[in-house]
C-alpha cells in the first residue's frame, strides 16, 4: 500500500480477543475505511462502471491490508454463503425447518468456519447507484445479520422491515425470515454506495458490541 494511505488499528473498541488469545480484534471498520479511499485514490476511473468490478478492487485492498496486521486468523471473503459450516440463510421465523431464504453478502471480514461471538467482524453490501429499492433491500439483509432486526419480510425477490411502506410489487403474505438460532450475528455491517462524486457508507453495529 503507499505509505500515504490510512492504516487500520486495533483499539479498545474493536471488538473481543479473537481465538489465539491476547490481541483485539481487527479495527475492521478502519479497515474498510481504507480500501475505499485507496479505490477513490487509485481506481476513480472504475467509479460509475460496474458493481462487480468495484467489489473486486474492494476486496484486493481489504486483503493487503489484513496481511498487514496478521495474528486474529480473519479472512476477507467474496460472496461467501457459510455460516460456520452451514449454507448462510434466513429461516422462517418461529418455523425452524421451514422457509430458507439464501443470504450472502458481497463481502465479509470473518473466521471461517467459526460461527462464535467474535468471529463475523463484518458484512458489506456494495452499490454504484442511490435506487430506493436496492437500500430498501440491503437495509433490511444488514439489519438482520448485525442483530439490529428480528426479522424482515421476505417477498419473492426482495427483503423488506415490518413497517416500511408498502409497494405494488409485495407479495400478499410474505414470510417472516430471521437468522438460524446457532449463527451470530455480525459485529458491522455497511451499506457502501461508490459513486463519482464520493462514497455514502451507511454502517449497522450489532447492538452488544460495546456491552
């Protein structure tokens, strides 16, 4: 990385001591914070093309920067759909066995094949474009992984919170979908929109983190 770019810490606030024991958790919102500004440095040509291409960039910088601090076992993953050693899904609510609705974040911060307390550090939903629909959609997904929903309505091709408003295309009776009992929920999430003129990081923090 150039020696301008920002630097992620590990500080008291960043979360339990991971399984080797002794050292904080990544600073993985830092973390994050510096893989953007590195593709707003470097990359601006690839702002405004596609969501994919960005993700990519993301997820190069995210890596270098997590080889920089070794030592807590996390990784950066791309579209990863475990959680622990199980498929990442939604289940219906109170029905266990019932609705499964396959979630899978653009990219996380974890330790994979953990699923404790401190092992999902982050999940990150990219966009190149404001759409209400879209913000609607990831909101309701990063507030259910971090912890901040019990549940979202789950409409045929899309995530809704009970209470938003309603839309012409909603299903008559959506399902109420909630994470699985055994999986924890992430420390933060972020809703990253990358445009032209500047990212909007909209974050979610998992309600016990600083308990």
């Amino acid at each position: 990385m150039p020696a301008d770019a920002p630097r992620p810490s590990r500080g008291h606030d960043s979360g339990p001591a991971g399984p080797t024991g002794g050292q904080p958790t990544l600073d993985v919102k830092e973390l994050f914070q510096a893989a953007v500004a590195q593709v707003y440095k470097d990359d601006h040509a690839l702002l405004g093309t596609t969501e994919r291409v960005l993700v990519g960039r993301l997820l190069i910088y995210m890596d270098r920067l997590l080889e920089e601090t070794p030592g807590d076992g996390l990784h950066v993953d791309l579209d990863f759909e475990r959680a622990g050693r199980d498929i990442k899904s939604l289940h219906q609510y109170g029905t266990p066995g019932a609705l499964r609705r396959k979630i899978v974040p653009d990219i996380v911060v974890h330790r994979r094949a953990h699923n404790g307390p401190s092992d999902n550090l982050l999940a990150v939903e990219a966009k190149i474009s404001e759409g209400t629909a879209g913000w609607l959609h990831d909101r309701a997904k990063l507030a259910v992984l971090t912890g901040n929903a019990e549940c979202a309505l789950a409409h045929r091709r899309y995530l809704r919170l009970p209470g938003d408003r309603p839309s012409p295309q909603d299903d008559p009776a959506p399902a109420r979908v909630a994470l699985p009992q055994d999986m924890h929920p992430y420390r933060l999430g972020v809703w990253a929109c990358l445009l032209p003129g500047g990212p909007d990081l909209r974050w979610f923090e998992r309600p016990d983190t600083h308990r």
